[in-house]
C-alpha cells in the first residue's frame, strides 16, 4: 500500500501554510474532516483517515485555535492561505 501522507503534505503545503509570511496571507479555519474531504478527490478513502491528516497537521505544525461558529465554539486548525489578489 502506498504512503499518501507525503502527497498530502505536498498538497496543503502548496496552498497554506502554518503561519504568514507576508501581509498575502489570510487566516482561514478548517477541520481535520474538511481537510480530509478536500483531499478525497484525488486520494483514495481507505488508506487515509482523520488521525492520518491530524497527525500530519501536527507535524507541519499548524495550530489549534477555539474559534466561535455560529452553533457554537469549535477547535479548529489555524492556516493561512496567500490570497488571489
């Protein structure tokens, strides 16, 4: 079976990073479910799970944040993303 954690890696690295280098970079939140389903387009399912993605939130290391939704107070993943501008 392959490793997809390093193509994963690769695909968030691409798009966001732990923290902002520039004033281009804008603050998003996401889940570890939201991020799991952004790579199921192009990852297969059965090998790759929640813990795989939070594990390798981690290790990037991008934080965790308490931010207020509107049901309520979620923890979150903090990224930023450069902006399209």
């Amino acid at each position: 079976m392959e490793d997809y954690t390093e193509e994963i890696r690769e695909l968030i690295g691409r798009y966001y990073s732990p923290i902002a280098t520039t004033d281009s970079w804008v603050c998003t939140y996401k889940s570890t479910l939201e991020l799991l389903a952004m790579v199921v387009g192009v990852i297969p399912t059965t090998p790759v799970s929640e813990h795989d993605i939070y594990e390798l939130m981690k290790e990037i290391g991008f934080a965790i944040e308490l931010v207020e939704q509107e049901q309520g107070e979620a923890f979150l993943w903090k990224l930023y993303k450069k902006s399209e501008k």
